[in-house]
C-alpha cells in the first residue's frame, strides 16, 4: 500500500456507511477515514444502514461487519444489490474462515479484513474507491 494512495481526499458529497453493532468500532473507523473529507454516516444495524441509502448518496462506500446484530455483512450485500444499488461494500470480521472469505468476495466485496488491524488497508482501499470520483470535481 502506498502512501499517495492514502494521501487522496474525497469529495465533500462523498460517502462513507459504517454498519457495525459495536459504538467503539464505529467510532474509530469514523476518526479514521476523517481525514479523506467524505462525510461518515455509523450505524448499529443493516437496516438503519438501508434506511438511510437512497440514489443520492453516491459516490459512496461501505464497511460493514459480517456480524451485524440484525443480518450478516452478505444479506447487507444482497439486499443493496436487489435494490438496484453498486455501492463498494467492505467487510469486516473477528472471526473470518476462508469459506466467509470465498463467499464474500463472490458477492462482490471489494475485500474482507479481519479486525482488528486493518487501519491502513481499510483506509487505502476507501481512498482509492472514493479518488475516481473526486479527480472529475
């Protein structure tokens, strides 16, 4: 990973969705995609994530815990692609297996990052999915 990548800011009207049932989780990754200027919108559960996605949030990405308290990070997944929706979606778990792994790749996350320790990954791959569209404003 580079630090150029790193180093990109988003646009102000880009979005960052964390789902994650844990509050002190949530907060981090919030302090910790701060600095790329996206707004950052945390939720504890899959459906107040869903509540609040509408076609205006774009450009947008999210992370989002495999374990949610209400649905796993895959049935998040899939009900934003029944809704017609691409968002870049990146999942997190404590506990991952290689079949979680496999699984959550073939629904087209961008990645799957075991917690804890993904500050730089996790970061790097927001700038990156978020540059695209700040470069053209």
């Amino acid at each position: 990973m580079s630090r150029e990548s790193q180093s990109v800011t988003a646009s102000a009207s880009s979005t960052v969705f964390i789902a994650d049932g844990d509050a002190s989780v949530r907060d981090s990754l919030a302090r910790l995609v701060a600095p790329l200027g996206a707004s950052v919108s945390g939720y504890a559960t899959g459906a107040a994530l869903l509540a609040d996605l509408c076609g205006d949030n774009l450009p947008a990405v999210i992370v989002a815990d495999m374990r949610l308290p209400d649905m796993t990070g895959l049935e998040l997944m899939t009900e934003i692609s029944r809704r017609g929706q691409r968002i870049p979606t990146i999942l997190l778990s404590r506990d991952p297996d290689v079949s979680t792994a496999v699984n959550a790749m073939r629904a087209g996350a961008v990645d799957f990052l075991e917690k804890p320790g993904i500050d730089r990954v996790l970061l790097g791959h927001i700038a990156r999915l978020l540059a695209p569209h700040s470069a053209g404003r």
